[in-house]
C-alpha cells in the first residue's frame, strides 16, 4: 500500500474506485518494476515489452505527492 499513489490533499489512489498506479517516483518501484521485466525477458522466449500505463495518471498533475518523493522533488529542486 505505501508503493500506491497518493493525490496532492495526502490521499492514496484507491484502486477500487480508480486504477491502482505504483509512484514511480519511488525508488523501490522502479527497481521492483525494472526485476520483473528482467526476469520475464530472461526466462522466457519473448519479442519485447509493452509499456502499458508506465505514466502518471491523468493530465492534471495531482499525483506523486508520496513523502518521500515530495522530499525528493525539495531536495533537487529547490535552489532553482
């Protein structure tokens, strides 16, 4: 659940009313997501990957407000 996207009000995506979407902005995340694609084209004989929904959803720019990435966002962006 901590890996599930929260709005910018704190909130997490609640994946019975909307999708579900993981915060790529989380380093776990992007190492899980990165370990299953690996283990999928290293096992087994496929053409390639599709990345369906590996995006931030919709256009209004009011999810990724998870902690850690907001802090992320802070650091690196502060002095600009």
């Amino acid at each position: 659940p901590e890996w599930i996207m929260r709005r910018i009000d704190g909130k997490r995506m609640n994946p019975r009313k909307d999708y579900a979407f993981l915060d790529p902005g989380l380093p776990a995340v992007r190492q899980h997501v990165a370990s299953l694609f690996a283990e999928v084209v290293t096992n087994y004989p496929v053409d390639g990957v599709h990345l369906d929904y590996i995006r931030y959803p919709h256009k209004k720019g009011d999810y990724s407000y998870t902690e850690p990435v907001v802090q992320d966002f802070k650091k690196r962006f502060n002095d600009l």
